[in-house]
C-alpha cells in the first residue's frame, strides 16, 4: 500500500522529539520536492514533543525567512508557540515582522499577540502596540471572531482598563465561558468586588474558574466569611479551590481555619503542603511544620524549600543547612534550584559559615544554577557578614540591577564592617537613583554612624526616618541609644526611651546599662538594670554589670551585697530603686 507523502511526514513527525530529527525530515521534503509540505511541517513540528523550545523556534524561524513563499499560516503558528512558550517579546516581534512583510495575521497570530501584550503589561509601549492590534481586529475582519476578541478583553481586563473592557465585552457578538472569566477576573484585580459580585451573578454558565476567581477576591480582600460561604455554595471544587482557602485563612492570620480546610481536602499537592508548611513559618511555629513534612510520603523540591525556608526565616540556620544536606544524600537526591540556594545562603549568613557555602558554590555546575540577581544580592549579605566585604563589593558591581535590597544588603555590610563613609555614599547613590530606603537600609546607616561614633550624624539619620516614609522599630532605638551611650550622651539616650511611641524592650535597655558600665554612671545603671530584670530571667548577668559600675566608683559594700545575693539566690534589693525580685 503506498501511503501518501503527507500522512509518512505527519507520521515520522509524531515520532519526532529532537532538532536533528526534525532537520531530517525537512531533508526529506526538500529532496523529494515536496515543498508544498513546508506550511504543515512548521505546524507539526511546533506541536511535537522537542523539548528546548528555544531552538526549535530559531530553528522555524530561520525556515520563514528561507521559504520561497512566506505563508500566514505558517507565521501565525510560530507566533503562537512562542507566546505559549512564554517568548512573549519574540512574540510581537515576529508579528511586527509579518507586517512588515505584507502577510495579513491570523486569529493565531492576532490572538496571540494580543496575549503576549497583556504578559509584558509593565513594558509602557506595550498598551500602544495593543491598541494597534485593537485597530487590525477591524481591519482585518475579526471583530466576530470570539478567540480574538476573548484575547483583546483579556489585554484590557489585564492593565485594569475595565471600561474598554466592558466595551469590547458588549460589542462581542459571541461570548463563551473564557470571555465571561476573563472579565469576572479583570473587576477582581482591580479590586472592584462589589462590580465583580454582580457580573459573576450574571454569568449564564459558571464554571469552577468562575467559582474560584470569587473566592480568591474575596480570600484577598481578607473577607474569609464570604469566602468560605462562597467555596461551600459551590457545585463542584479542585485543587485550586482548597488551596486558595487555605491560602486565605493564612493570610487572614488564622493557621487553626488553614489545618482544618488542609485537613478536609479530598486530594493534595504539593502546593496544599507547601502552603500549609509556610503558613506555619509565617506564625512561627516550626515544630508544626516539620511535623508536617515528616508525614509527606513524596517529598519534592517544593515541600523541601518551604522547610528550608522556614528554618531559615525562623532563625534555626543550622537545621536548615542540616535538611539541605538530607536532600542531596543519593537515596533521596532532590536536585535543588535557586530558590532552595537563596535560604540556604540565609542559613549561611545567619551562622557567619563562610566555607559551607564554598563547598556549595564547587558544585554549582553539578547543580545546573547560574547565580542571578537574586542570588547574588543574597550572596552579598553573606559575604558581608563574614568580613569579604571587597567580595560583597565585587558582586554588588556586577549586578545588572541594584534594587532596594542589593543596596540595603551593601549597605548595612559596610556598616557592620565599620566602613562608614562607604555606607553613606552608598545611601546617597541609592536615593539618587529614586530608590526609597527602608527599615533594613537604616539600620545599616545607623550600625556605619555608630560604628564610626558619628554622634550628630547618627541623629540626623535617625529623625530623618520619618521623612522618607520609614518608622523606627526597636533595633533602630537599640541602636541609637548605644550610638548616644557610647558617646557619653547618657540622659539624651535615657530621653530617646522614655519617649519612645513602643514598649523597649531589653536590648534597649540593656545598651543603655553597657553605656553605664563604660562611663560608670550608677544613678541611669540602676534604673536600667531594674527594666532589665523585669523583662529577662538573664539577672546575674545584669546585675554583674551593675556591681561593676559600683565598684569603679569605690561603693564596695553595694558591690559586694549585690553580688552575694546573686550566688545565692537571695531577694535582691537595688540601692536606690524600690523594686525588688526574688530569684
């Protein structure tokens, strides 16, 4: 039986899954002069399984340029994988390039880049190329087509321009379950529930997309009452469903509403652990998330970054250094990716191990990772806590973009590294470039002022704070008090607590006590021993230094009753305060 040439190709092409292959049976079509073929030779070999997307579209698209007759079809397809490829610039390049070349679009092309605009929505000039598209809909005469215009509503819906939107919706002649979602999801981003609430009760056929992009508006908005009454009406739920529930309640702060919804679930994911592991680092509770891990009977990536992650975050930097190492052992090998670096590296700075890192770093190649921005940026707080600040600085210099955070990381490295000028500069450098400071880059440039014993300066950064938007937490007040302690300014720092808008806390008070024992005032000593005591179980050690103090003043009587009742556990009474404690 003689088969014909275009049933052999689509047969050899359901085989196909690498370029080579691909190159030769295009070989084939050429030698055989069955160039006719080419158009569905593009198309088949772009819904083959070949796995490096990449190339394989290089490889089309030299192919359009070397076709003796360019086709829209054939456009139109490639324009299509890139954009489900997530090639989205390549995208609407191509597509200005078949414009170029007089090839009326497809509603392949048409559509797809269309989607591609809506994916690169950041981009300013991408909403003008949209708008053209818009026009080519018209003149092209796909105005009733409903993929296009499902894709031209969803653009709109995407940039939160919900009044055309709503236009292009009214104008459809045909509207399907897509159109109505991509519209029910436009009002939820925006953040128009009220809107959205009353479109999706008009929507004629919902489906658990509908379903869900209300719960999940509503699971944002903090609203779990109407969230849950929502997920409980709905006719049937998946995956998607549950998670965003559970997702909800752990955003809503609720953890205890989180387990029982993870507990009810049909079926699970790893999605459903990794959420529920990282739920319970949010409220810090490790024990509980470990808990559920050990009951995973797959472990994967996933679950094994939300535990390392929440060791780290939770500041248990050795476990977490101690699973990552678990998960590389050859029985259970789960081959790790950036993410799973990026806390690893946080352990890393949090124990100053400067080599555990070198070992990973000799088998980056084994694992595949190139270090991005992000690793990079991490990498630089490490390197800056263990004292390689020129290595901190190396990196910093080779980063394609310095955000808030690579700036932040530099420079509380300078600060901690005593490299105050550096620091400065750097903040300087940062607000020139318009990039807002934050809570963690002032406490690099309070740690640089003190380091250096920069008094004035240090209290010009600090009352500056509120005017970049930033309010003092407790480590910038601790900080300040050892700046104006060290300095000998004791009643101003003893001033800068007592009119704190928080509760101090004992490492405020504690700097004030250390500022006491270097300058041996006795009168603030007393008193900052006695908020010590109060707020940590730490007394012997309190009250050393308090004894100290008297000592360096010649008060031996005082010294050495302070000190005996100490060792033996004896009620201690503070000369010159009324407050007692027993130990």
């Amino acid at each position: 039986m003689v088969v014909a040439p275009h049933l052999m190709m689509r047969l050899m092409l359901n085989k196909c899954s690498t370029l080579q292959q691909a190159k030769q049976i295009h070989a084939h079509i050429l030698i055989n002069a069955l160039n006719h073929l080419e158009p569905l030779f593009i198309h088949h070999i772009l819904l083959s399984n070949v796995t490096n997307s990449k190339t394989m579209a290089h490889y089309v698209h030299s192919l359009l340029h070397h076709v003796p007759y360019p086709d829209s079809f054939s456009w139109g397809c490639l324009i299509r994988f890139l954009s489900q490829k997530g090639h989205f610039i390549e995208a609407l390049s191509l597509y200005v390039q078949m414009q170029r070349l007089g090839l009326p679009p497809t509603s392949h092309a048409i559509s797809s880049a269309l989607k591609s605009c809506a994916r690169l929505q950041d981009n300013n000039n991408n909403k003008f190329d949209a708008v053209s598209i818009h026009a080519q809909v018209y003149v092209f005469g796909f105005n009733s087509c409903v993929y296009v215009q499902t894709a031209l509503l969803g653009f709109y819906s995407k940039i939160g321009d919900m009044g055309t939107a709503r236009k292009v919706f009214d104008e459809m002649a045909h509207k399907n379950v897509v159109s109505w979602n991509s519209m029910l999801s436009g009002y939820i981003k925006a953040g128009n529930l009220d809107e959205a609430q009353d479109f999706f009760d008009e929507i004629p056929w919902k489906d658990v997309i509908s379903w869900n992009s209300m719960v999940s508006g509503y699971a944002k908005a903090g609203n779990m009452d109407h969230a849950s009454s929502l997920f409980r009406q709905m006719p049937e739920r998946n995956l998607v469903s549950w998670n965003t529930m559970i997702s909800g309640y752990i955003d809503f702060g609720s953890i205890v509403s989180a387990r029982e919804f993870f507990d009810a679930m049909p079926t699970r994911n790893s999605v459903s652990w990794m959420t529920m592991t990282a739920g319970y680092s949010k409220s810090g509770d490790v024990e509980s998330a470990r808990n559920l891990f050990d009951q995973m009977d797959e472990k994967d990536l996933l679950s094994y970054n939300a535990m390392i992650a929440c060791y780290a975050q939770n500041s248990r930097p050795k476990e977490a250094l101690d699973l990552f190492d678990d998960m590389l052992k050859p029985d259970i090998y789960v081959h790790p990716d950036k993410m799973t670096l990026a806390s690893v590296i946080s352990a890393c700075s949090q124990l100053g191990d400067l080599e555990y890192w070198c070992w990973i770093e000799s088998h980056m190649n084994d694992f595949g990772i190139v270090v991005d921005d992000h690793l990079a940026t991490a990498l630089i707080d490490l390197y800056a806590k263990c004292g390689s600040i020129d290595k901190a600085y190396e990196l910093f210099h080779g980063l394609r973009k310095r955000d808030l955070v690579a700036y932040s990381a530099m420079i509380y490295g300078c600060g901690i590294n005593g490299r105050a000028s550096d620091a400065i500069k750097l903040f300087e450098r940062m607000l020139g470039e318009c990039i807002g400071p934050n809570l963690v880059t002032y406490t690099g440039l309070l740690t640089a002022y003190n380091h250096a014993g920069l008094v004035e300066e240090g209290y010009r950064c600090f009352n500056s704070m509120k005017d970049n938007g930033v309010v003092p937490s407790l480590d910038h007040y601790g900080i300040m008090v050892d700046l104006l302690g060290r300095a000998g300014w004791l009643d101003e720092a003893y001033k800068l607590i007592i009119n704190m808008p928080m509760q101090p806390n004992v490492e405020v008070w504690g700097a004030l006590l250390l500022a006491c024992r270097l300058h041996n005032n006795v009168e603030l000593g007393e008193i900052a021993v006695q908020h010590c005591i109060k707020l940590e179980n730490n007394i012997a050690g309190y009250c050393s230094l308090l004894s100290s103090i008297y000592a360096a003043l010649g008060n031996w009587d005082d010294a050495k009753k302070l000190r005996l009742c100490v060792e033996v556990n004896k009620i201690i009474k503070i000369p010159g305060c009324s407050w007692t404690q027993l130990i």
